[in-house]
C-alpha cells in the first residue's frame, strides 16, 4: 500500500497578527511547527504501514524552511519526504494548494490512500483535503475518527459528527482526513530525529509536476479577502468565591447545582 | 540512597536537549560534557523528563546514543506519567538493561503533545488518571526489586493534602524523597523530617539567581530578592539540613560548578 500524507507548517501561535494591507498571516518573526492536525495524520499513515506494509511519504507546499516539519514527520517513521517549493506557489488559496498537492500525488503514482488533519490551525478552513479528493476526482471521508478495515480496494472508516457517527465505505483510492480521535501521535525518538537530519528531500517545482501555471499560486487563487476583523470578545461571567477551603468548596457545589450542572 | 547522604555525593540536575532544538548536534554535545563531569566528580548525574511540558529527548536514549557510561550508583533517571505504555515499559526496559537503578517517579507536567498513561495501562482500576502513585505501584510490581524509587514532595502546596499524598506515595513503594526547590527553612519540610526520619530526604537547592523561573515551577509566587545568591543559599541549606542529602537544580556549569565542590563539608 502506498499512502501519502499531506501536512502543513504553520505559525506556533493561535495569536498571529493579520497584515492589514494583504489580509494575510503575519509570519515573520513567529516560530513555525508542524500542524497539530497533521501529526495525527503522520500517524495514522504510520500505524497503517506498520500494519499492512507498503510505504508513506509525507508531501507539504510551502517556503524552503518547510523542510524542518517534514524532517519531524521521517523522525516519527515516515519513509521519506518532498517538498513543494518555488516563488510560483506563493499566494496560493486552498483551491490552488490543493491542485498543487493533487498534481503531486499523481506524479508520485500509484497511490491507495491520501491523508490530510482535518485543517490547518492557520486558516482553519478543512478544505485543501477535499480539495485534493476533488482534483483527483476520488473518493473522500472527512472527520475520520478510526480506520476500522482496509484491503488492498477498499477502506472503512469512521466519521466524527456532531451528533455522533457514520460508518463509511469506499473503495481506493481515497483521502481521508483525521481528527484528533483516532490515535496519539508518537513522539520523536533521538535516534529518529538525528536520522531524519541527514536525509534528501527532494524539492518539486511546477514543471516537476507538470502544473498549469494559470492554476497555482496568487493567479490560480479564486478566494479574495475583502476584510479581516477580530472576533468580538467573549464575555465571560466570572464570580469569585471567598471563604474558607470548606465554604468555598460548599459555595462552588451550591452554584454548580443552581446551574443544573450536577 | 542513604549512602548518597553519607558520602555527600550531590545530586546534579541535567537537562536533556529539546526536540524542536536547532543544533541537536551541539545540544548533545553539550549534555554528553555534563553527564560524563557529573560522573567524574563521583556526583549522581540526574535526568529530567520533559519538565514543564516542554518536549525533550529520553535519558534512556540519551545515554545509548551517545554511548554514556552508566555508573548505577550515580545516575537518576525523573519518569512521570506523560508516556505511552510502550515508550514507559521501554524506558524502563532499558533502565533495567543498562543498570540504571534510582528513578524519581513524578506525575510531572504535560502538553498538548505528550500522551498520558491510562490508568488501564498501569492496571489501575479505581482512579480517573494515573498519578506517580499508580506508576510506582506499577513499577514495583512489574519489575520487583529492581528499581530504587524516589518521589518529590512539594512544601508550597497545602501541607495536609501533601502529607497524605506523600503517605499513599511510600505505601505505593518509594523509598526516598526530593522536595521542590528551597531558598531558606522551610517548617513543612522540617514537619515531613519529624514523620519521615528512617527515608532518606533530599533538598533541592535552587542555582538560577532568577527566582521567578522557582515561581514558576513551583506554581507560587517566591518573593523576589536582588540579592539572592545561590552558592551561599546552598551553604545555608546544608547548615539548615545537615541529615539531607542536596540535589542542585540549574546549576552553571561554567560559573558555578567548580564553587560546589567544598561546600558540603
């Protein structure tokens, strides 16, 4: 089986600035990691390896530093790595990474399996995976809490909703994206991370992949941001409860109760 | 462990390098120095895991990549509960392989990146979440009389809660204790030397002149003072404890390390 897995680098902080005039993250300065999201999908397409032999290769669009995220991911066991990077790919909205992305998987060839974090914790759009299922015209099942079955032709796989779960079938290829359900990331061992340091990582180009230059990158991008604002706060209630450690702990039981939330 | 105290042999707080290091080479290299100096001074070298929650790499892996020698009476390894049952029993696999015998069992600090062991894991049945407790009971049953268990005990907490955690810690098998970083006496510390005086206790003494890295580890605010002086403090603290044995934590290697040599005398 051979399964890719598409991730991400992004700022390490949920508190990025918005650049006023480009209405695009401010990245300078901010330390970059590896997608939450995604170690989750690194993972899977380990376990899934692991388990039914094959290889998984960890693919990501983005500026040459990029690189350091797709070394974490050979230090947690994936096999090996490419980096989509070149001025061309700059300003690219999801509809464009995802063309991209897509064009990579059909040059790597003969891929089963293609799996994305449900989002990436910048954007927060969830849409660059079913944006590679649709460029490839495959099959795809968002929100995959479990890998229940996989044969050489099909998947089964549980989806996380609000309300509870669907049980969903489909035959590979397919992408699927993961959340945080489905297993607990691995940490990187030293021996892993030291061996991930001396390892090639190829960089494809748009002629690499044999890209339509009208389709990648700022010109290859339909989405137009027109404005940016902060949420409004949150307004929180807070009471403060004094007292003794008893008075309090019996002030705290009593307002839980008022609030019917024991 | 009581003969750490007899022998004045200190123990040396290391630090392991971070994952998201960006020159793991030098990194190591810097740590391999300090746990063979540690060794050479005939000082039990102490290994800390993931402290605070920041992701670092193993002791255990550590010291087999970088081939370190392992003297068993002078290396400590600091195991919490942040782990997966897999990477604990491998920890503890190597441990027992490369004869490494003093663990500090710690319930330690977690991130959103650091698995938690499940109590089904320890074969806990009748707690929500795995404490140093649950782990020392597990230790002591999987791998019997092979570790030396130590567990840390914390006088910033509430005194009551912490005593009668310590109580269930000792039941559960450890056999030494270290205390969270002093900066003059402490009358809980003194309260847990009255309960405790067949276990070998050990003070930990704070090195870093900024003491409000000690507020934060410790989860309380520690009064600033100007003119805090870690050297003298530890001189002090061997005067306040003269039956405790000393772990250093922060200590400089470069400014500090050749000052700590005749100081427990």
């Amino acid at each position: 089986m051979k399964i890719v897995v598409c991730i991400k680098q992004v700022p390490a902080t949920n508190d990025a600035k918005i650049d006023p005039e480009t209405k695009r993250i401010i990245r300078k300065g901010i330390k970059a990691i590896l997608n939450p999201f995604d170690t989750y999908a690194v993972e899977e397409g380990v376990q899934l390896r692991d388990k039914f032999g094959g290889e998984v290769i960890v693919l990501s669009m983005g500026p040459p530093k990029a690189e350091a995220s797709l070394r974490e991911a050979i230090s947690v066991g994936i096999d090996r790595a490419i980096l989509l990077s070149d001025r061309a790919f700059g300003g690219s909205d999801t509809w464009a990474t995802s063309y991209t992305l897509a064009k990579a998987i059909k040059k790597i060839g003969d891929v089963d399996l293609v799996i994305c974090g449900k989002q990436a914790i910048d954007g927060d759009t969830a849409q660059v995976g079913p944006g590679i299922a649709a460029h490839l015209d495959w099959l795809q099942a968002t929100y995959v809490m479990a890998v229940e079955e996989i044969s050489s032709s099909s998947i089964r796989v549980k989806r996380m909703h609000e309300d509870g779960y669907d049980i969903c079938e489909m035959s590979l290829p397919a992408v699927i994206t993961v959340v945080k359900d489905i297993n607990t990331p691995r940490v990187p061992s030293l021996k892993g991370r030291l061996a991930s340091n001396k390892c090639e990582i190829p960089v494809w180009k748009p002629d690499d992949i044999g890209a339509d230059i009208s389709k990648i990158g700022l010109d290859g991008s339909p989405t137009r941001v027109v404005k940016t604002q902060p949420p409004p706060p949150r307004h929180t209630n807070t009471k403060k409860i004094e007292g003794s450690s008893i008075e309090c702990a019996q002030s705290l039981l009593r307002e839980l109760r008022l609030r019917s939330v024991i | 462990m009581i003969n750490h105290i007899k022998n004045k042999i200190y123990h040396v707080e290391v630090l392991p390098p971070k994952q998201d290091s960006e020159k793991l080479e030098k990194d190591l290299e810097i740590f391999s120095n300090k746990y063979l100096r540690v060794m050479n001074s005939g000082y039990c070298v102490c290994i800390t895991d993931n402290t605070m929650g920041l992701l670092s790499f193993q002791g255990t892996e550590m010291i087999e990549e970088l081939d370190l020698p392992v003297i068993p009476n002078q290396v400590m390894i600091h195991l919490n509960t942040f782990h997966t049952k897999d990477n604990l029993d491998n920890i503890l696999d190597i441990c027992k392989l490369k004869g490494i015998r003093y663990l500090l069992i710690i319930t330690g600090d977690g991130s959103e990146r650091l698995p938690k062991l499940r109590p089904s894991d320890v074969g806990a049945t009748d707690v929500e979440s795995v404490t140093s407790v649950e782990l020392l009971k597990y230790i002591n049953r999987k791998y019997p009389d092979t570790f030396v268990l130590g567990v840390a005990f914390n006088p910033y907490e509430p005194e009551e809660h912490e005593l009668k955690k310590m109580e269930r810690k000792i039941k559960a098998g450890a056999t030494f204790i270290i205390t969270q970083p002093l900066i003059e006496r402490n009358e809980v510390v003194d309260r847990l030397l009255e309960k405790y005086p067949k276990i070998p206790i050990f003070v930990e003494a704070w090195m870093s002149k900024k003491l409000y890295l000690l507020s934060e580890a410790v989860g309380y605010e520690i009064p600033e003072n100007s003119e805090f002086d870690p050297i003298s403090t530890l001189k002090m603290l061997h005067k306040l404890y003269p039956g405790c044995g000393v772990y250093l934590s922060l200590l400089g290697f470069k400014t500090q390390y050749h000052l700590i040599k005749d100081t427990w005398v």
